[in-house]
C-alpha cells in the first residue's frame, strides 16, 4: 500500500465532540467532570457507602447509583475523544497532557468502585431487591458486588491500590503502549513503524515476509529491557494483589472479572487442547500449498489462494454492508451509518497505535481503529469492530452500570458479524478464491484458538515465576517460545519469542486473551443457530432473542444468557460442536489444498 493510498483512507470524525484539544467547552466540561467527582465522593460520604456502613435505603441507592450513571455518560465521550487522538498520534503531546488531567480528575473512582462494592457486599441483598426498583434495575451489578466484596482488602488497602494504579499497572501499560507505537525498524534500506513491518507478515512472497521478521524481530529486541520492565512492573502488581485478596491462583480474579466459572473455563480449553493435532493438520497443508515442509513464523499470515476480489477499503464497506443487511436492515443500517458519519480510522500511520478496537463515544454512536490492508481478513477486523458498535447501539438504552459487559461476552456479536462477511465470501467463491476464503477463516481461528492459548498458557507461567523475582528479556522469550511450542507443536519451524512485547493485552486486563476463544466458540453456537432457525422460516425470532441477549450482556453472567439458546456452557459437546465447524472448514481446505 502505497503513502498516497494511506492518506486516502479515512480517518474518524472528532469534531462533533469538540473543536479540538484546545476547544474551551472540552476545558469546561473537564471541569465540571472535576465537580461531578467531588459531589459523588460527597454522596458516599453522607449515605455511608462503606464496608460496615449503614443500611442501603432505596433513596440512598438511588443517589449514589444515580451519580455513577451520570458521570459515567460524561466520562465516556471525554475518554473517547481525548483517546482518539492518543491512540493515533502517540507524540501528540497535547494530547497525552488531556489525557493525564483526565487520568488525575477520574482517580477517584477506583477507590469509590472499591466502597460501592464492599457496601452492596454486606447488605441483606433480597430485602433490598424487594424494596427498591433501583436495586432490581441493577440487580447483576449488586449480586456481583457480592461475590466481589469476598474478595476484597481492607478498605484502606483498596483505596491505596486503587489511587496507585495510574502511576503503577496503568503506568507500566501507558508506557509499553507509546514506545511500542513509534518504534521503527530499518527493512531494505527504509525505516518503517513497526505495523508497518508486521503489516508485510501478509505478502505473497515469502522473502519479503522472511527480512520484515527478522526487522520486526530487531525491533523488539532494542526495546526489550523497556518493555520487559513495563511487563514486570504489571504482572507484579496484579499477582501481589490477587494474593492479597485471597484468590487461589492468578487466574480466578480473570474469571470474575470476565464473568464465567471455573467448570466453563476448564469445559472451553478441554476442547481447545483436544483440538489442537486437527489445527496442525491446517499447519501441515498450508506449509505444502507454500512448497515447504513446515511453517515458520513469517509464513503463518502468508496468502493462499488466490482472490480476485479487490479488497480494498472500499470494496469492503460495500461488501460488509450488503451482507450485514442480508442478515437484517438493523444490521445493515447500522453499518451504513458508521460509514456515512465517519466513525472510523483506517490506515494505519506512524505514531498510531496497531491492531484494531471499537470504543463508546456518545450516545449510541462509537468509534472504530483500524489498519487497514486489502485483504478479506481486514474486512473480517472491519466487521468484526462493528459488531462492537452494534452492541454498543443495542445497550444504549441501557444505564452505564448497566452496560458493563465482561469480555467473554463483549466479544460474542464481534466474532458474529465476522462469520456473516467469511460465510458469504466463501459461499460466492470457488477454485482458488475459495481457497483464499478457507483460509482467511482458518487463519483467524488458529489464532483466536491455538495463538490465544499460547497466550494463555504463557501468562500464567508469568505470574508463577513473576511471584519469585523479575524477569529478564531473555527469560521471557523462553516462556513464550515454550508456549508456542505447547501449541502448535511441530507445526512450526520457527517461533517469535516477543510476541510478549507485540500484544497490548498483556499490559491491561489480566488474562485478557481466553475470553476471545470464548467469544469465538459462543459466536459459532450462535451462528449455527440462526443458520438452522433460518432453514425453518424462524430467522426473525432468533434475531429478535439474539439482539435481546446482545442488550442484555451487563444484566446477567454468561452461563445464564447462554441458557436462553439451550446452551451448557458446562457441557464439553457445546465447545466441541463449535470446534467441529472449524474441523469441517480444515477437512475442506486439507482437499482443496491437495
């Protein structure tokens, strides 16, 4: 992609926010963020929202959960206009400076989130449910208070570590993410960011992909002993804390926080692990399509097949479009509108931050990040981030508190309308274009399943050897060259031992990776359903429940969504029927390779 055809992508409209960083109604909204703070901390002073405080009345709740409400409504559209100038331009210096007021007005509320969950913890949870509709309005939000409150330190242990974290975790991974963003790798004579290198993972030819890994790969290396402190400095943090609330491992706070069980958990990677030999059977005749005896790294995003479809980004909003709307018109409006209104930034560019995400930005609208390439796994990333905002248009309705949704199912209608964009381009394909389809797909399930559960796998091992001492560069790249050997096994000649250096995920949520293989095998299930329900003239039903479910994510965990769809999330067969779609798609691309 050339610097002319990046400057022609589009970048996502800020100005019906504010004027810019400077515009005095952002100071003053700033501002009144500031008092808004100050008037809740006031409120929970005088309710008593403290462990041991007093009884919650049904107008107290009111008044603290109403106060949390409303600044969280501000709070989301000054984050997200504040971040959208940070994620993409990381040297704008105006706007890490707004961004840090904003991390400095909002420290607070940590410390109240701590206090609003010890309260609820000790209240006769039923009598108050029955006395306040407030309460039943936010019923999951009180019940997982509970089940928190459990879990908590003292309260001034919890305001400590609440008021620490900006300049401790959340320090570390501001940090990791504005040196990762600019850092750039001298590839064939041209010094390129570093996206721009792992962007090249793509090309056709396997020399090209081979010099920007082994660029990407220096690149790393120069900034290990930064990022490896940033890791350090997060993972220290979190493990010394879950020790201290009297967790039993560092992955049970994630299973709280991501709102499943341990049975649901340990259903999911059962399956994963049992289908890890039939993913490197997709290994094996990928590396025989390429003329070799097995993968390396560079090679596991090389094209196969072959598309005559142009895809570029345009094409791919017409094509994301009429499929969205040959699923429903609500679908397809949606779409249409995020691209009439400029909601999204495409191309990636130096100083903007790699991957992809989707964040609130007023009202029922979002913002979309992208970096874009002409391929159908980009469309796949675009759909994918507009199923975000398709969720966050259907929560609107909701109050902020009640739209706090875990990560395992923030990712269900993302991993959705990804299945509806690769199901169409493979059912209008044939010969090599369908190859080229086959795997798209499969490139991306073998890295939400076998890479994610490396991942997984590797993250863990940290926080064991973290709970000793730091650990070096070195040590870390022994614990992700052993995870990726877990996983794909033999498949790989070649590993890419800092790939705890690329992934954001690592330095934010911890175990912020499992809960996009969930969302990936609870999107299938759900996808199956509908295909089935549309076989029987019934699709208006189930887009009716679905849209219900997407609404209704922050309002119950999700074993009790599920169960609406006749789903166990305990049952090993639901996992591996989701896995045994990805099984059919390796057995046709096995065939269509040989």
């Amino acid at each position: 992609m050339t610097t002319t055809e990046l400057r022609e992508l589009p970048r996502w409209r800020t100005d019906d926010l504010y004027a810019g960083l400077d515009d005095s109604r952002l100071t003053a909204d700033l501002a009144a963020l500031r008092e808004e703070v100050v008037a809740l901390e006031v409120a929970f002073d005088e309710v008593g929202v403290r462990k041991g405080g007093r009884a919650a009345t049904p107008e107290a709740l009111a008044r603290v959960l109403g106060g949390l409400n409303a600044l969280a409504t501000r709070l989301t559209s000054l984050r997200g206009f504040i971040s959208s100038f940070v994620s993409t331009d990381s040297r704008n210096a105006l706007a890490q400076q707004r961004m840090g007021d904003l991390t400095t007005l909002t420290l607070p509320l940590g410390p109240l989130r701590s206090r609003l969950t010890a309260w609820l913890g000790g209240q006769d949870v039923e009598a108050l449910l029955a006395a306040s509709e407030v309460a039943r309005d936010h019923e999951h939000l009180i019940r997982r208070s509970v089940q928190a409150a459990q879990h908590q330190m003292t309260p001034q242990e919890e305001d400590l570590a609440a008021r620490l974290r900006p300049s401790g975790a959340g320090g570390w991974a501001k940090l990791h993410g504005n040196v990762s963003s600019q850092l750039t790798g001298e590839y064939r004579g041209e010094r390129l960011p570093v996206t721009a290198l792992r962007a090249l993972a793509t090309d056709p030819d396997g020399n090209v992909r081979r010099d920007a890994f082994e660029a990407e790969l220096k690149v790393w290396q120069d900034a290990e002993v930064v990022l490896a402190a940033a890791l350090n400095g997060v993972k220290g943090e979190e493990g010394t804390l879950s020790i201290r609330r009297g967790f039993p491992d560092a992955v049970a706070p994630s299973l709280l926080t991501h709102g499943i069980d341990r049975e649901t958990l340990d259903a999911m990677h059962g399956a994963v692990e049992r289908s890890l030999p039939d993913f490197r059977r997709y290994f094996a005749a990928k590396a025989r399509a390429l003329g070799k005896e097995r993968l390396d790294w560079w090679d596991l995003f090389a094209p196969v097949g072959r598309s005559e479809t142009e895809w570029t980004y345009e094409a791919g909003t017409r094509f994301v479009e009429e499929q969205f709307r040959a699923y429903s018109d609500r679908l397809g409006d949606y779409a249409a509108r995020a691209f009439r209104e400029d909601w999204i930034d495409a191309g990636p560019r130096d100083g903007k931050r790699g991957g992809a995400f989707c964040m609130g930005w007023a009202g029922d609208e979002s913002r979309i990040l992208m970096n874009h390439d002409p391929s159908l796994d980009s469309v796949s990333t675009l759909a994918h981030e507009l199923g975000h905002g398709y969720h966050n248009l259907l929560k609107a309705p909701r109050t902020p508190l009640q739209r706090e949704t875990p990560m395992t199912l923030a990712e269900t209608a993302s991993i959705f309308c990804e299945t509806i964009i690769q199901n169409a381009a493979l059912e209008r394909s044939e010969g090599d274009e369908r190859l080229y389809v086959l795997e798209t797909q499969l490139l991306g399930h073998a890295q939400v399943v076998v890479d994610i559960h490396s991942r997984f796998l590797f993250e863990r091992a940290v926080f064991e050897k973290r709970a000793e001492r730091d650990l070096t560069p070195q040590e870390l790249n022994d614990l992700m060259t052993w995870a990726q050997r877990e996983t794909y096994g033999d498949a790989l000649a070649t590993t890419h031992p800092y790939m705890w250096a690329v992934k954001p995920h690592y330095y934010s949520l911890g175990f912020y990776n499992y809960p996009y293989t969930f969302g990936l095998l609870f999107g299938l299930g759900l996808y199956a359903q509908y295909r089935q329900a549309k076989a029987e003239g019934k699709e208006a039903d189930f887009q009716s429940r679905y849209d219900d479910l997407l609404s209704s994510t922050g309002l119950a965990d999700a074993r009790t969504l599920a169960a609406r769809f006749g789903i166990d999330l305990h049952a090993p067969d639901f996992w591996e029927g989701s896995l045994n779609v990805i099984r059919g798609q390796i057995a046709a691309y096995e065939a269509a390779v040989s």
